[in-house]
C-alpha cells in the first residue's frame, strides 16, 4: 500500500520568521497540530502545538518571536508513492507520530500520521509495533 493511499491530502505550512502567535493562530483555525516550517521553498523543520507550549510557553517566549524558537529542525518526510511499510518503518526509527509528505519534486502534498496507518493498514501488527516503538 502506498502512502498517497492513506496519508491526508493537503498541507499548511509556515515560514521559519513567521510569529509564535501566527503559527499558533494557523493551527487553531485549521484544526491541525503540527505544521513544516519552510525558509522560502525548502522544509526546514518541524513544529507541532506541544513544541509550542514546551519550548516557548513554558520558557517565557514573547507570542510575536518567530516559530523558529519552537521548531525541531530534523524534518522527516516521505515521498507520496513510498510504500506504506518505508514510512511505518521511519516512523518507528524516529519516535514520531507524523510525517510530512512529498512529490516528486518534493513540493509538500500532504501529512502522514499514525492515526492515518492504524485506520487503513491491512496489517494489524504493523500498526501495533508502529504504536509500541514511538509510544516507548
């Protein structure tokens, strides 16, 4: 099964100067909990709604520095016609529930997440040693 098969289609993203505050408002709006920051055209990390809290709530952050303070700058992704079993595989290698997915040309296409592999994997125990590996 390929991850375009699974994944969610669509994806917002940020710019690395964009506001703590934009950001946050962005994922309030949108319903979303991680978002790709980019610097122009390219991913340059990661940011989801508990960076936010731990890295800049918690540390006394002004809402208007920019969502770089919060970011991981490890950025995983997956190409949209990888096999589902890549992307678990990542997934498990990395403890992390979401993936950014890619085209060809590596323009962002979509979110893969664990919610998305548990709901339509044919194979339940790849689900399970998924779940087990991030959640340890």
């Amino acid at each position: 099964m390929q991850v375009s098969e699974v994944m969610h289609k669509g994806v917002n993203t940020v710019q690395i100067h964009d506001s703590i505050k934009k950001v946050a408002a962005l994922m309030k709006r949108e319903d979303i909990g991680s978002v790709p920051v980019y610097k122009n055209e390219r991913p340059v990390g990661f940011v989801t709604d508990r960076d936010i809290v731990i890295s800049c709530v918690a540390s006394g952050h002004p809402v208007d520095d920019p969502i770089s303070h919060a970011m991981n700058r490890n950025i995983l992704f997956v190409h949209e016609n990888d096999d589902l079993t890549l992307a678990s595989k990542l997934m498990k290698e990395n403890q992390v529930s979401r993936l950014l997915v890619v085209d060809e040309g590596e323009r962002p296409v979509g979110m893969l997440t664990l919610q998305d592999i548990t709901r339509n994997s044919p194979d339940n125990n790849l689900t399970i040693e998924v779940l087990t590996e991030i959640k340890r």
